[in-house]
C-alpha cells in the first residue's frame, strides 16, 4: 500500500482519525523516553496489548509495526532495570571482597612471637593488601562503567529506533492517507501540553492549553483537558459574566471532545471523565443527559470510581434498571460494598425483587444492606440506629481497655501514638454526625482527659478518662448520623481494635 500511486480517498474526519491513532502512539513514546519508570511502562504495555480497541483502530502494518516497537522497548526497559541493579550488585560484592583482602590474617595478629617482627610483618601485610585494593578497586569501578555505559548506549539505540520508527510510521500514513501534517503532533507540542497540565492556577492552565488549541485538531484527550480547566474556572468564585463565558468553553471543549473520539480504547478513563464533567454543566432534562450516561457507563468499564459517578447520575435521574449490572459488579468485585449494597437493596425495594434481595444480602453481608421494608425511610433509620448502637458499645470497650493499659503501663513510648489515633476515631466519627455540637464538646473533653491521664500516669485521672467516654458513648446513640457511617463502621472499628493493641 505504501508503494502504491494511489492515495486512499478519505473524508477529512477519517483522516484525523488515522493522525489520532499516530498521535497516541507518539504520546506513548513521549512518556516512555520522558519517564522510563517501570509502573509507566507497565501501564503503557496494558493500553496498547489489553486496552487497544482493535476493531475501532486504524490498521494499516506501519502503526502495527511501530506498536511492537512500543512493547520491544517496553520489554528491553524493563529487562535493562533488573540488569543495573545485578551490575550494581556485583559491584559491591567485588568491593567488600578487596576489603577483606587488604585486611592481615587474623593469625598474624595473634601469633605470638618477637614484636619487632610482628610489627614489621602486619605493616607489610596492610601495606601490601591496601595497594591490591586500591587497584582492585579502580578495576572493579572500570569494570561497573563499562557495563553501565553498555547498557545506556543499547537503551539510546532503543529509545532513537523507536523515534525513528514513529517517523517512518507518520511517512508511510502520510503517504497512504495524504492527511494535513498539522494533525501530526510533534515531542516539542507533546512537552509544552504536558508542562500545561502541571499548571496549578485554573485560568493560567486554560489560557495556556486555549493558545496551542489549533495544533491539536486531531488529538482528543487536548479538548477534555482544556474543558476541565475551563470548568474549574466556571466552578470557582469568579464574577458571575466571566463564570458564563468559561461555562461555555468547557460545554464546547467537551463537545470538540465527543466528535473526535473514535474510542480507540475499549476502557477509556478520559472519555468516562469528560462524560460526566459535561452532563454537571447541562440541565437534567437535556437531551444530550441520556447519550452520555450511556457513554460514561461504558467508557468506565472496570475503573469504578469512574463507574461509582456515572451510577449517582443514573439514579438520580431514576434510571434504576441502567445501574443494577455496574452494582453488582461493584459489590462481588468488594468496592465500596457498604455504599453500593445499600443503593442496590433500596433499588430492589422499589422493584418489590424480594428473591434478589436475599441474595444481595448473603453476598454482601446483611449489615451492608438495608432491613427489608415498604418504607425506605424507616429501613434507612433502623440501619443507622443499628449502626449506632454497634458503635456506642465498640467505642466504649476501646476505652475501657485504653484504661486498663494505662494503669498497667503507666509510661510507654506507644502512649503518645495512642493519643493521636484516639482523636483520629474521633474526627472520623464527626465526620457523619452532622455538626452535632454536644457530641463534639464530648470528644474534645475526652479527649484531653486522656492526655491529662498518659502525662500524669495517675489512676484517678485515667478513671476521669473514661468516665468522659460513657457520656460520649451515650451522646452517639442521639446523634443524628449521615447513612454513609454504615460503609465507614468497619474501617472505624479496625481503628479502635490498633489502639487497644499497641
């Protein structure tokens, strides 16, 4: 084909996916030589051998070619780090070994004998040993640059290869497809967009991602990126007019966003993302709200935090039957399954699935679902009073030990590390009490009686302590907890059991 007079006719959106797909494999290349650290490389290996969309891909035996090149060097990489670290390895022993050898023989040392001679002896002996070292040891240096150097000089022939495959690649499209060169996007655009990402300040970020905008036709990721800055402007305390302007770059980055993606990857955490961040900018009535839903859905795959938004939206908008599949996935995968086993069983509710509910609850555990009930309300508050009663009791066996140890253990190193959790399971716990004032006054004043406690290391003080504590534990059975303190218990209770085995 590449030999051939004839040049594929092409729509010019068909030829900027054609530079798309020879784009994304020059941004590979570009992380590959930028970073060459080995979780980068094994990220890269997994988007072209399991992420790469096969049937959606342009093919055409250049861009395969240059893709074996990606994994070779990706391979050869990987292989050269296990090497330095052997040469380094072998250094190092060859050192330590010239060490050993300029050292006398012990049974020199404790021969016995004429001083005058054993002193001669030994200092013959060192001197003779720290020459050989000296020399071993500029032998050995030699030696470990030389294979260094080795190594570096077959990786720059790795790394250039696979640039100069990139090049041909671009020659052999160009020839076949006759796509503007513009779309070809060069190391030098690859380095200014990514020091653009870097930039912390939202309007500084889009103003500089805005100006480069015409080299980027054929480059998708560009347009979610400058439309995530552009909405983190529109999302910030800026006058209500530049709000409006920036709301409608980002709704137009996004859009530019949607008509260039040829979804190359079959999971694409990108195309999820800016799926999303579009539909919190339209109405909940807009017609587009659907379509992406659908999108973000499918583009999230297994990434679930991407998958766990795209299910809030869903619901929502009350499209329960959309959200059940991406629910069970999430619970039997063990992610989030104290959040998602509550919105699965409040769906189950709703459809009256009384079976699939008792299945959901030997799966997911009958603490993680909702109490059956025609009343969603009242299952919700039963779960949480459940919860709360677990806590008030957990929270008070924790500190009844705490005070059994301290009177035991008056003065420990760990008792300063216990004081810091102890405030920590209290912040977490306030975290979804709903501002509740009296049980913060409560935590606070535990909380310095446990400090007076651990400084005085008095018994009275520590009975003080944990008299605070049965108000607190009282205190949390009234608190009006946020539903969410279910999912949280077990990583609470896993807090109190560490103090208590300090």
């Amino acid at each position: 084909m590449e030999n051939s007079d004839f040049v594929t006719p092409l729509s010019n959106n068909e030829k900027q996916k054609v530079a798309y797909a020879l784009n994304l494999c020059a941004v590979s290349i570009a992380q590959i030589i930028d970073s060459k650290d080995i979780i980068v490389l094994k990220q890269e290996r997994e988007a072209i051998l399991s992420n790469l969309n096969l049937q959606n891909y342009v093919k055409h035996p250049a861009l395969l070619d240059v893709l074996k090149q990606i994994l070779d060097t990706i391979t050869y990489l990987e292989i050269q780090a296990g090497d330095m670290s052997f040469i380094e390895k072998e250094y190092q022993h060859k050192l330590k070994n010239a060490i050993w050898s300029a050292v006398p023989s012990p049974g020199v040392l404790f021969a016995g004998g004429d001083p005058l001679t054993l002193v001669i002896a030994v200092s013959a002996q060192i001197g003779t040993g720290y020459m050989n070292y000296r020399r071993n040891k500029s032998e050995y240096l030699l030696d470990k640059e030389r294979s260094e150097w080795e190594l570096k000089r077959h990786e720059l022939e790795q790394l250039y290869g696979l640039r100069s495959q990139l090049f041909e690649t671009a020659w052999k499209l160009s020839l076949d497809y006759n796509f503007d060169d513009k779309y070809r996007l060069t190391q030098k655009q690859l380095s200014r967009f990514s020091e653009a990402l870097l930039e912390p300040d939202h309007i500084k970020r889009y103003e500089r991602l805005d100006v480069m905008s015409d080299k980027f036709h054929a480059f998708p990721p560009f347009w979610y990126y400058k439309g995530n800055a552009a909405m983190e402007v529109y999302r910030s305390e800026i006058s209500s007019v530049i709000s409006y302007d920036y709301k409608e770059h980002a709704i137009n980055s996004y859009n530019n966003f949607h008509t260039g993606n040829f979804e190359f990857l079959r999971e694409d955490i990108i195309a999820a993302s800016c799926c999303i961040e579009h539909i919190s900018l339209l109405a909940p009535n807009d017609v587009l709200v659907p379509q992406l839903l659908e999108r973000a859905l499918r583009y999230a795959g297994e990434n679930y935090d991407l998958l766990q938004q795209s299910i809030f939206v869903n619901l929502s908008l009350g499209n329960l039957d959309d959200v059940i599949l991406p629910l069970r996935e999430m619970i039997a995968n063990d992610y989030n399954v104290g959040l998602n086993a509550i919105l699965l069983s409040r769906i189950y509710f709703a459809q009256t699935k009384k079976n699939e509910y008792e299945k959901l609850a030997l799966i997911a555990g009958v603490d993680n679902v909702l109490p059956w009930s025609n009343n969603t309300d009242e299952s919700e508050k039963l779960l949480v009073d459940k919860r709360k009663l677990e806590l008030s009791d957990e929270y008070l066996a924790m500190a009844r030990l705490i005070s059994q140890r301290l009177k035991t253990k008056k003065k420990t190193s760990d008792n300063k590390q216990m004081y810091e959790e102890f405030k920590e399971i209290s912040k977490h716990v306030l975290k979804y009490s709903g501002n509740h004032n009296e049980v913060q006054k409560l935590f606070d004043l535990a909380e310095r009686k446990l400090n007076i406690a651990i400084v005085n290391s008095d018994d009275d003080q520590i009975d003080v302590f944990f008299e605070s504590t049965k108000e607190v534990s009282k205190e949390i059975l009234k608190v009006d907890f946020h539903l969410r303190i279910s999912e949280e218990m077990p990583k609470i209770i896993d807090k109190m059991n560490h103090i208590v085995k300090l």
